[in-house]
C-alpha cells in the first residue's frame, strides 16, 4: 500500500506544471553553478599553482646577500585551493589566499576576495553551496506544502483512511513520493558533481569527502521533508501549511545565522587592529632585540651567552654571535606573535561555539558548517594552514641565521654566504592537508545534531494519530 501511496504522488505531481517547471529551473540553475564552479576552480588552482612556483623561484635565484637580509626579502606561502571548494567555497573568500613570511614578523592571510566584492555579490553567489542549503529546502516547501492539505480540502483524505489505509502509510507512501521526485532533480546533478571532481587535482580522501557531502544532504533534505509532511498533517489549509512553512525556512536559513553572528560579536568582541598592534609592541619589547644588542634584554642575554661558553667577550666565542642575538630576538617575537594569535583565535572560535550552540534552532547551520569542514573551506582548515605556514617561517628564518653563526666570522654582520645554491637547498614549503579523521574528530558532531534532527523529525511524522 505504501508503494502505491508513493507512485500516486510522484504521478500527480509529473503531472503537475508547477514541479516540472521548478524541477527544470532549479536542475539546470544546479547545472550552471556546477560547471561555473569547476571552471573558476580550474582557473585558481592553475594561477596558485603557477604562483607557487615563481615565488620559489624567486627565492632560489635570488642575488647572494647576507642571509638575515634574506629572510627581510621574504617569500610567500600560498593556501592550497581545495577540489572541493567547488562544491561549497565557504570562507575561503574572507580568509586570504597566502602569508608572506619574513623575519621578525608573523603575517596573516591577505588578498581575500571578499574586498573586491560589492554588497550584492556579499550577500549572495550562485554556488552549488547556495542552491544545496538555500533553494532546494525552497523547492521541497513548494512540492509538498499541500501534500496533506489538498487531500483534506477536496474531501479524499477520509475516502482514504475509510478504506483501510492508516495514517502511518499515508505518511510514508507520501514521503518515498516526495523523495523519489526529489531524487529526479538531484542524481543527475550529484552525477555531474563527481565527473567535475575526477577531472579536478583531487586528492585521496576528496571522494570519500564528496559522499559524505551527500549524505548530509540526505539527512538535510529529509529533515525539511518530515516538517512539510507533519505540518500539512496537522494544518487545516493550505495557506497556513505554506505560510507555517515558509516562515520556518526564513527563521533557519536567514534569520537564525544572521542573528547568531551578531549575538557572538557581542559576547566576544574582537579587538581593534590597533588595540592589537599596540599590545603586540608592549610584548615585544620585553624580549631581546635582535637588531640591537646594547637594549637591556640583549645585554642579559649577552652575559647569559658569554657565561654559558665561559668567555668574557663575543669576540672569543667560537661562533658568530651575531647570528645567534638574531635569532634569539627571532625565537622571542615567535611567542609574542603566536600568544597574540592565539588569543585573537580563541575569541574567533568561542564565536563559533555559539553557532553551534544556535544549531538546536536551526538545521542549515548544521549543514553548512559540516559542508565547509568536509570541503576543507572552514576557519579550523584556515587555522591549520596558518599553523604550518608559521612553523615553515620559523624553521627558515633559523637555518638562515644558524648559517651566519656557524659559517662566519665572529662579529662579521655583513656576511654572505659563498654558496651560490645556498638559498635553493633552504628547506620548501610543503602544506600538509587535513586528514578527513581529524576533520571528523572537529567537526563531526555537526553531522551527529543532523542525525538527531533527521530522527526528531521522523519521530513527529510517527506519532501523527489524527490528521485534523
């Protein structure tokens, strides 16, 4: 009985303009977003692949010149554009694309895309992302509002329900009716997802990635289908059924996250940039200078040094202390920089833990945060390549002072090294991606609260007794 409950439904509504038209608008919008998405992707990928290897290049070739002079040239980091961003960029367009890394300073992210943007393009950009989270519930709505309703207001419900079939059936020949007919708009588009990202660099774990996407998709997409169905039962009208609807759809996937970002900056401001800047200088201060060894700090550890190798002058060490002061006042600003960043975080993510608590109320910023982790597009992902970036800098900007220590004379600052490879064999970045176990282990209890929501609502679907 519940398979002809669904094959009623799905007939009737092949019959219906109203779904073969949104069914053919929202798939070829799919369509379009994909492949708009997939060559924007390619374009990037190339140019940061392109980039990547100038900018090392540049390093290689460099002129000889003294090696903490070097590490003031600088050289850049560039993020990996992940395969599938294609699918869901999230925040890749606020976080910056590469850090430059220099000595003595700690940079973050710069060139984000978001600044060349106008408000509109702010608010929103046909990506795949948009269509999954936004438009589809959207559709789901517009199919199924009426799917109780009509039965009720055209007098075949209690015809139905005479006949023997219970009210448990309906709902479940209505639900495979309403997933079957979503399933036509949405297989041929997850298809055409997975040819775009075979085509793609992708990456060993990207394919497992993708198939978790859709399965939160899955739980996403039933989770509106359980409401539509359960409010039409419950509802006497049509008009109230999409309105009750409509207006659950603004509250989760508009006013909920907007309302969230605002509530978590005023729990947890963030500091101005120049309140920043000014503590970062007061820390600085209080560690040694590597630019000027007669500070105080300097002198102390100047006389810590001289006692350590039992001297009583630079000039009788065995190594260039120049180097050494260099990257002792390096080592100093390192902590300074990574405590202040530290700090500038932890108020980022205490942010985040209020969406997450917000997530009761609303499913879709379940969805997206899930999505963004699964496509390697979110602040946690950002965070590690900053973390990697920082850890290469440090390790670079050592090796470049260790060589003035060990391979000068004592008191020479204006050494250069006699290698003419000697910058080519300094050590190259290499971004170690985040595995989809540590992706699981961050964010996996976002797909757990989907499960649950998926369930709660199957369970109100469930207790259904009387449909008034």
């Amino acid at each position: 009985m519940i398979i002809h409950i669904a094959k009623k439904e799905f007939t009737q509504a092949l019959r219906d303009n109203r779904f073969r038209l949104l069914a053919i608008f929202l798939g070829v919008l799919l369509a379009f977003a994909m492949l708009v998405s997939w060559s924007y992707y390619q374009k990037i990928n190339e140019e940061h692949t392109k980039t990547s290897k100038t900018a090392r290049q540049q390093w290689n070739t460099q002129t000889p010149k003294n090696p903490h002079a070097a590490a003031h040239y600088g050289t850049f980091a560039f993020k990996p554009i992940q395969t599938l961003s294609l699918i869901d960029n999230g925040l890749d367009k606020y976080l910056g694309v590469s850090v430059f890394l220099e000595g003595h300073r700690q940079n973050m992210a710069e060139y984000k895309q978001i600044t060349e943007q106008n408000d509109l393009a702010r608010f929103a950009e046909l990506t795949p992302a948009f269509v999954f989270s936004y438009l589809v519930p959207l559709l789901i709505i517009l199919l199924s509002f009426n799917i109780f309703t009509t039965e009720k207001e055209n007098g075949t419900l209690k015809l139905l329900l005479s006949q023997g079939v219970s009210i448990l059936q309906l709902s479940l020949g209505k639900i495979i009716g309403l997933w079957t007919l979503l399933a036509m708009v949405l297989l041929p588009i997850f298809g055409l997802g997975f040819v775009l990202l075979l085509a793609s660099s992708y990456q060993n774990d990207d394919v497992l990635r993708y198939l978790m996407l859709i399965f939160s998709l899955i739980l996403y997409y039933g989770i509106f289908i359980n409401i539509c169905v359960g409010v039409s039962a419950y509802v006497s009208s049509s008009n109230t059924s999409l309105v009750t609807l409509l207006g659950f759809w603004i509250i989760s996937t508009l006013l909920i996250p907007k309302l969230t970002t605002n509530i978590s900056k005023k729990i947890y401001p963030t500091p101005s940039v120049l309140d920043y800047k000014a503590q970062l200088k007061e820390d600085l201060e209080k560690g040694v200078d590597g630019h000027n060894p007669f500070s105080r700090r300097s002198q102390i550890f100047q006389d810590s040094v001289l006692k350590a190798n039992k001297v009583d002058s630079i000039q009788k060490l065995l190594f260039n202390y120049a180097g050494l002061i260099m990257q002792a006042g390096e080592e100093h600003e390192t902590v300074v920089y990574a405590k202040a960043l530290k700090k500038l975080n932890d108020i980022y993510f205490a942010q985040l833990k209020i969406h997450e608590a917000s997530a009761i109320l609303s499913p879709t910023i379940l969805f997206k945060m899930f999505s963004m982790q699964l496509a390697k597009t979110d602040l946690a992902t950002h965070y590690d390549f900053s973390a990697q970036a920082e850890k290469y800098r440090v390790a670079l900007v050592r090796d470049l002072n260790y060589d003035i220590k060990d391979n000068s004379k004592n008191g020479d600052w204006e050494y250069i090294s006699k290698d003419k490879d000697f910058f080519k064999k300094n050590i190259q970045f290499q971004y170690k991606p985040i595995s989809i176990t540590q992706t699981l282990q961050q964010g996996g209890m976002a797909l757990v609260y989907l499960m649950f929501w998926f369930l709660g609502t199957l369970l109100f679907i469930l207790s259904i007794k009387k449909i008034h």
